[in-house]
C-alpha cells in the first residue's frame, strides 16, 4: 500500500517508511515527521504516544526519530448509518436473543 501524505491527503508513490528527505510530490510536505507518524498525538505528553526523551520542537519537518512508522491514512472506515430507521435497528439488535 502506497503512503498518503498526512498533509494533503494524496498518494505519494512511496511504498513502506520514507527516509529523511522524502516529500510529497503534491505539496511539499515533508513525510518523515511527527505529524506523518501513527504515534503523533496532539493530546498526549511531547505529542507523542511514544516515550521520548527529547521533544522535537516542529513536528511538521524531517526528524532522526527512531519510533517513527507511517500513519495509515485514507484506510477504509466504515460509515455510520445516520437514518433513524437504521439507528433503532442497531439498538434493537443489542438486546435480540
């Protein structure tokens, strides 16, 4: 599966970890970054899931992190039925025997 650019949301070509330099041929975006990685979370300490010891500071740039693995974007997520028809039904099916 080819990687999507975290920042515009297009394949890049790329298949498996970028290296340093990689970009997206689309924006510009560097792909090896904090916010192209699955640990990046704005919420947690340092913006990481990760136990790191050093903060990078911009997390939109290249890094030497060691933790870093491509964030999987674009994968297919199942839509939510929206209808009320389909919302009472769901409820319903918890409690079928």
């Amino acid at each position: 599966m080819a990687l999507t650019c975290w920042n515009c949301g297009k394949q890049t070509g790329i298949e498996g970890k970028p290296f340093r330099n990689d970009h997206c041929p689309a924006c510009q975006a560097d792909l090896r970054s904090c916010r192209g990685c699955r640990f990046y979370d704005p919420q947690s300490a340092h913006q990481c899931l990760e136990r790191v010891n050093e903060t990078v500071k911009i997390k939109d740039k290249s890094n030497f992190c060691d933790y870093f693995q491509p964030r999987m974007i674009g994968a297919k997520v199942q839509k939510i039925k929206t209808d009320k028809s389909s919302r009472k039904k769901a409820f319903d099916d918890l409690f079928d025997e």
